[in-house]
C-alpha cells in the first residue's frame, strides 16, 4: 500500500454506493493517499480531499491522474 491506514477501493465502493447517488459529492477530509477518491472518480461521484502531508497529497493526485475507473468485481473468477 501507499499509505499505513490505506483502505481497499472496493470497500470504499461499496460505502460510497450505500451512502451516495451518481453526481453527488464525496468528502474525505483526511485523504491519505486517496483510495477513497478514487472510488468516487469510479462511481461518478464528484470528490473533495484534504491531506496535511504533501507526501500523501502528491501520491493521491498521482493516483487519481491515472484512475481508470476501477469498477466493483461483480462476479469471482474460478480457475477451472
């Protein structure tokens, strides 16, 4: 991971469409390095994050200028 506390995007998928609707605004005031982001970006959900580390801040936007819309895994994939 990016970050200690880094949080999988799916999960946060998963919040996001429990909590949210598509155009809706996202805010993670504690971005870290921005899984949550960019499970909104996903989502088409518009977004708003603050990181205090300009580490974390830089890795986040990176992130983010390279999402291409991660979506959820609707089906497991076997190996047979």
């Amino acid at each position: 991971g990016y970050h200690p506390t880094q949080k999988p995007i799916r999960l946060m998928q998963a919040l996001i469409e429990l909590t949210t609707q598509e155009g809706q605004v996202v805010l993670d005031p504690f971005s870290g390095s921005g899984s949550t982001l960019i499970a909104a970006k996903s989502l088409d959900r518009k977004y708003i994050g603050f990181e205090a580390n300009e580490d974390y801040a830089k890795i986040a936007e990176e992130r983010l200028k390279n999402e291409k819309s991660i979506q959820p895994c609707l089906f497991s994939k076997s190996s047979s």
